[in-house]
C-alpha cells in the first residue's frame, strides 16, 4: 500500500521556500538548467543544493517581517557561499515577497503586490548591494539610466536615494524586459497560475516541477536566453519546448540546450516560486 502524501509539514514560509530551491533544481528534466541529473560545465547539482540551505537566514528574515531589501541580500549573500557562483539569484528575487504575504495570511496575488508596492528606497539600496555578492547575467541599462545599472551595486545608492526610486520602481524600469520584474509588478501572475498547474498535476512533485517548467518556457521568451543569445533563439528555444510534449522528449531537449549553451534560467525563477506557492497551499510530498 501507498504511502499517505502528507500536506500538512509544519513548515513555516522560510521553510516552504527553502525546499521550493531543492524540489526546483530536483526537477528533471528541465532543458539547459541544472538538475539531479544535469550539471552545466562550471555550475553543478550540489552549487544549488549549498545555495538553498545557505538562503536559509534571509529567508527567515523574510518570515520574520524584516524588509524585503535586507532579506533579500541576506539570502544572496548566504546564497553565494558555495563554489558556483549565483545559482539562484532570480529564485529569490521573487520568494523573498512571496514568504513575507504568506507569513502575513495574505499569499495571493494582491497579497504579494501589497508587498511588492509598498517596498522603500532602502529597499532598492539592498537590492543593488545583492549584486555585489554574485555575478548577474543582466542586460545593459538604458542610456537616460546608466547611474541606476544595477552592476554598480551599492555604488548606485546615491542615483537612487536623488531619484526617490524604491525597489518596486526599480522593477518597473525593467519590466518591459526582464520577466522576473514583470512578476513583481503584476502580482505574480504567472507564479500563481503555474503554481495552480503543479497542484493540479499528479505524480511526484519534481515531475510535476519539470513539467510546470516546459509550459512556462514554451509560453514566453526566457529573459535569460534574450540575454545572453538574443530575441530569435529565445523564440525558437519557445517553439522547441512546445513541441516536447511528454517529459521523455524534453530529457532530449535538455541534452541539445547543455551542449548548446542555452540556459533558461529565468523561466525556472519563476517555476521556483510556483512551487514555494504550492506547497504553501498543501501540495502533497
């Protein structure tokens, strides 16, 4: 006889979170991105492991009620504390909000744009020092806002304290291009729907993980894949995750993406907090 899946763990959201970082990178297959059973040249399955478990203070920050800005570049710095680099920046760019709604009672959509709007300047000067900690693939700031390229890290506090930006202005300088702000400054919709798609699949969760995965990368170019290889691939990287209807033909896919160079690593952000939401509302392990 099958074991009874247990829904209800006792897990605080700091804890949900941190597992959200393991089941996510457990999750096989899931095309050009690090999983149990995929290791790109230089980041490796145990890189995410250590990260995970090393987001865990700023995580409980989070839950604690702390500001967004100090949770979140707690949880990087801890984050980079393994031999990878950043592993899961844009993982926590997006759960940090999500545990500070879900400790408060109100993880919903407007529960995390509550959250997400009523971020401070602070906020955004903490934002800016996370990325002093890891290196961020990121695109170019636009020229009218080259004082507020985030790779200046804390060196931008100056331009953003003068311009009176808070995190969540900052996300929307960059929401017409990168997905992950798009998410913070329309409550997460993606997050929830992909999150519903886990809860209502069956199967192992890490199954259900991958398989949430392949939908979001074949609905919308991965910001990441822009980034670094351009508009046209991301498109056709799209297409082909479209076309790998069964998990099997994805495991194919991911060996053309590793050999290929191809890493969707924003799509799988966004899967990470799809899978913190649905263990927070009682998928089964």
């Amino acid at each position: 006889m099958a074991p009874t899946p247990v829904t209800d763990r006792g897990f605080g959201p700091a804890r949900h979170a941190e597992l959200a970082l393991l089941l996510e990178v457990a999750g096989t297959p899931k095309p050009g991105n690090v999983d149990r059973r995929h290791d790109l040249p230089d980041l490796h399955f145990e890189h995410f492991l250590t990260g995970a478990v090393g987001s865990a203070e700023g995580l409980s920050l989070a839950e604690s009620g702390a500001p967004v800005g100090t949770a979140f570049e707690t949880a990087v710095a801890g984050m980079s504390r393994q031999g990878g680099g950043n592993t899961q920046f844009g993982c926590l760019l997006l759960l940090v909000p999500l545990v500070e709604a879900a400790a408060a009672g109100e993880l919903s959509p407007n529960g995390a744009a509550d959250v997400a709007e009523a971020t401070t300047i602070d906020d955004a000067v903490n934002f800016y020092r996370a990325f002093e900690h890891v290196d961020v693939a990121v695109g170019d700031a636009p020229d009218a806002a080259a004082d507020l390229d985030v790779r200046r890290g804390g060196d931008a506090e100056p331009a953003l304290r003068d311009r009176g930006y808070t995190l969540y202005d900052v996300m929307e300088l960059s929401a017409d291009r990168d997905a992950n702000a798009r998410e913070w400054t329309g409550g997460f919709a993606r997050t929830f729907r992909a999150a519903d798609a886990i809860r209502a699949d069956d199967g192992p969760v890490t199954d259900r993980v991958a398989r949430a995965f392949l939908d979001l990368l074949a609905e919308e170019p991965d910001t990441l894949v822009v980034t670094t290889h351009g508009e046209s691939v991301a498109r056709d990287v799209m297409a082909r995750a479209a076309d790998a209807s069964t998990l099997a033909e994805a495991g194919e896919l991911a060996a053309d993406f590793v050999a290929d160079g191809i890493n969707p690593g924003t799509t799988a952000d966004i899967v990470c907090a799809a899978t913190f939401v649905a263990l927070e509302r009682g998928v089964p392990l």
